[in-house]
C-alpha cells in the first residue's frame, strides 16, 4: 500500500519510525516542512529534513530527538571563537550534512536532490521529499519584532509571545518534484502528530497542495499532536493559545477539517469525541502517546489498519 | 626592529615560532603563499594561511605541523559516506576556520580580511597577509596531466613526476593590501626556509613584489631549506631534480640571487660557500635544522643578530 506521510520534526519521526518497521519502507513517501530551514555559518541547514532522515538511518540522538548519537561539538566550539552564533546546535557529524547539501545545492541541485542524497547516503529506503524547493521561511510575529522560527525557537527558547505566523515567500513556492503525484496515488495520506502550525501549516500553504489534499480526503487521516491539552512536543500548546485557539483536540481538527475525514486521538480526549465528529469527520481513539519503540510500532499498526478495516472513509 | 618574513607553511612556521619568541610579534609581518589554496566541499581552504596562524596561536598538531592538536575527524568521516572526497584531511576544529572564511568571503570580505579575522579570534599577534586576494592556484604538470598541486601533495603523496609549475592568474593577482607597503619599510626580510618552488615561488611571481625586493635586496635574508642536499620537509628536493636543478643550497642560493644579499645554510653545507659568494651574496653559516623549540629560537636570534650587527647588506 503506497502510503504518503506529511511531517515536521521529532513528534512525526517518532510515528514515522514505528511506520517504516511495520510496513514496506519502499512505499512510503514522507513530504516534510522546510519552513524551519535557515542558513547558518554560510550552511544551508534543514532541521525536520535532517530529523525525519537521521531517525529512519538509525543515527538519531534518541534523547534529544534530533542530531546524530554520540555526536562531539568542536566546530562548532570553535565557529563560536570567531565570534559565529552558536545557539544553534550543529554537531561535527551533522556539519557534514549541511556542508554537503550546501555544496550541492551551489553547484545547482535542488534541495530535493540533496535531501535524497543525504537519505541514500544513510541508507534510508523510504522516500523524503521537503514540500518545496523554494525556501519559505516561517516568521513569527512578536512584541520584539519578526523572528525567524528558528530564532524564536531555538535561540530565545519559544519565550516571545507568538502575535502572528507568516511563510515567507509561500505565494510563489511550488510543490517540490513528486510531491502532487504521491499524494494522488497515495493509498493512505497520513498528517503527523506534528505542530499545526508551524510544522503542517507550512505544508498545506504551498500551493497546490492543499486543494489536492481536499480532493483526497477521504483517504487522508491526521494523528492528533495535542493530548489531554498539552503539547506532545514542542511550543503547540503555547503557540495556539496565544494565537487564540483552543488547546485542544478538537481545536487541531478543525484545522484539518476541508482536508481530512479521520481524525486519532488519544484515549484522554474521548470527550472531545462529539465535537470532531460534528465537524463531518470520523474521531478514532488510539494511545498516540509514544515513548518506546513499541508503542511507535502500535500506532503505525493501528493507522495501517483503519486504512486496511475501511474505517477511514478510503474507498 | 619591522620584520618581514615571506612563508610557506611547516617549515617556515618552525622558524616563525621561534621568531615570534624571541622578538616583539607585533612587529614581525608575515606574507604568506596562497598558492596551495583549494575549494573543496564547498568551502575555501587555504593550508598554509592556517599552519602558519595555528602554529604562532599554539594550537597546531606539533606530530604533523598541521592542523589542530587533539583533532577529531567526524565531520570528514561523515562527508566521505555522502562520497565527498576525504583525501584532505580536514579535522572538526579546523572546518570551522574554513566555514568562517568561506561564510566572510561569500558575503564579500577579501582573503585578507578573513586571515585578519582568523588570527585575531585565535590570539595571534604577528600580522598574517595573504601574497594576493586573488586566487593563483599552483598547477603541477605532470605525465599523467595537470593537478592541482594539493592534488598532487595530498593525494597522489608527490608521486607523479614534475614536468613544471604553473601559478594560474598569477598576472592579473595583485599583491594583498600591506604586502608592498610592509617589504618598502622592513628592517629585515627574511625568506623562510619554505620551498622555493612551490611555496616562495608564487610569492615571488605575484607582480610587484620580486621588484620590490629587488629594491630592498640589502635588506633580504633567506634561510635555505636544502640540507645536504635533501629537504628539510616535503618534496622539495625531488621536484628540484625533477626540474632539472641541482639538489643543492647553491642551488636555491641561485633562485634567490637578484634579491637577496645573505643566504644562511647549514654546517653540513659549508663547502657550498664559495659557489654562493659567486653569486654576490653573502654565504652565512648557522645550524638551520630545527627540531626542539630551542633549535627555532636559537635560529630566530641568530638571524635577528646577523640585521643587528650589519652582517647582513643592510644599511
């Protein structure tokens, strides 16, 4: 079965590792948020890219969730002497991604070609393909002024309050080469336990992809990042209360609403069972909480097999 | 006492060493041969910059004479698994020299102001030029074809034959901004015991400055690196007699003869003195063979004492 995953960073790659041990990785096609890519030290840097691939390789820092395991910081220790940002934190094996895609893509390649480079060069048999190859930054609109996301992240630890979220440049992208066809042809459409915000909406703002998504919504089901009100990963929570949301299941849903007829959520959220239903798609009540590997494998298990029953609205 | 000294990398970084030891660096300028200078990985590399900055800030791998002490490889390791070449051994520490100069070079700072940048970070208190800004790769023809010469050096470990040298673009490179202005008013030029072919050559072929120490010959001193007829370091003396030179102190005496008036060798090459005196130079005999930090010391005052006592033509 030909399935296609849209995913940002650690909280997808979490599903997707579970996914690519229970089903043939060779039919899976994973479209990933570029909105978090910025340049670094002159180095195109491509977090989700690198964290999606770096986990299925098997090289994942698995405390961390992203850079490589056993990773050392020299030069960037050393990048800091000559007065370089080192608040983002780039590994000497990881270096050697960026240096690579930034050579490929001065000498013309598309990040496409880099991404599938690097994911050969790891040995990773499922397919990874960024949403565009046209940078779309993700800005985010503060009391201090425009930040990059990776600044507001990473740098000043999510602690700005979020007034706006903007993709740079989205009007012009393009859905990177392949990514229109796999999600037509996809069996199963699968959206991550990822931030809708700021990891899927950047996705679903390249033209052309969300329409197609629409056409295909029966066959597309979304796994909830938000559980019990919190967070899985990452600044969701705080993002979507200070932008007005609920924090909520229900809240997640309703974004996905035109795109997506199965919505998962996790047992704690039984209650919020009526709402998504009310909003014409079907709520399906799954552990989506991952710690081990074997509660990644379940869930994989799981979608698999809302997608095999006919449970999602799939024909 | 405004010393200059013209350099290549290992050799002439021992005698530097002992130079910035024994003598106030701030007044020691330091020109150095950019002609081994290579772009791989996308990223500037310029070797023999960096020996000479590394060795003066103390950080050099003193087994090798190049690159950091204590380095690790893992971003290199990493590059060769996406097929990049690793036949350039580039530690974690020392990427990161390379990505500052490439990031301050793609945003428009010349070579010069990168090495400014770079020496200044690391501590060190000479001034380090670049002989140009503008790239004069040295080509080394061979049967085989013409390599670039780290190509030659690094991975073909100076096996293929020498059939000549060439210095690409060398006749539109101008010399860095201080190189001419620090030759007119040094006290004391001093010609490092580096390889007269391939790393005080392509000093010397950037237009202006042979003419310039033409000028300043009285003033010119240069330590030979041909000891009993063999090489302190590198393939010095093969190349000679690839050429078709003399493997000889007299030899390189002759390469230097229009600007330089004091030639110093080696004990062992004593018997060389009268062909040197034929040339209108001043044969000089000191023991030149540095190994511990003393041999550099001693060889450093020894030549700061041959200016002083006007042993030397200068007025």
């Amino acid at each position: 079965m030909e399935i296609v995953a849209l995913a940002g960073g650690v909280g997808a790659s979490k599903f997707l590792l579970g996914l690519s041990r229970v089903t043939d990785p060779r039919e899976l096609t994973i479209i990933v948020n570029t909105g978090d890519d910025i340049v670094l030290h002159g180095l195109a840097i491509s977090p989700d890219l690198d964290i999606v691939t770096y986990t299925l390789a098997g090289v994942v820092n698995s405390e961390t969730g992203w850079g490589f395991t056993g990773e050392t910081f020299h030069a960037l220790e050393q990048l800091a002497r000559f007065g370089s940002p080192s608040w983002f934190h780039l590994g000497d094996r990881d270096l050697a991604t960026h240096i690579h895609r930034t050579a490929m893509m001065r000498s013309g390649a598309s990040l496409s070609k880099a991404a599938e480079s690097i994911r050969q060069a790891l040995g990773v048999q499922a397919k990874i393909l960024p949403m565009s190859d046209q940078p779309v930054p993700t800005m985010i609109q503060t009391p201090e002024g425009r930040l990059n996301f990776q600044e507001y992240l990473v740098q000043r630890r999510a602690e700005p309050e979020v007034l706006g979220i903007s993709f740079e440049g989205v009007e012009q992208a393009r859905p990177a080469r392949g990514v229109l066809e796999s999600l037509e042809h996809a069996a199963a459409i699968v959206i991550c336990p990822s931030n809708p915000l700021i990891s899927i909406g950047p996705i679903l703002a390249v033209p052309g992809i969300r329409e197609k998504l629409r056409k295909r919504r029966n066959n597309v089901l979304a796994i909830c990042p938000i559980v019990g009100g919190k967070s899985l990963k990452g600044p969701s929570d705080r993002m979507l209360a200070q932008l007005g949301f609920d924090v909520s299941a229900g809240s997640v849903a309703r974004m996905y609403q035109d795109i997506c007829a199965t919505f998962v959520i996790d047992p704690v959220d039984a209650g919020e069972t009526q709402a998504i239903e009310q909003l014409g798609m079907k709520a399906i009540i799954r552990k989506t909480v991952m710690n081990a590997l074997k509660d990644k494998e379940q869930l994989a298990r799981d979608v698999l097999e809302l997608f095999a029953s006919k449970a999602t609205g799939a024909a």
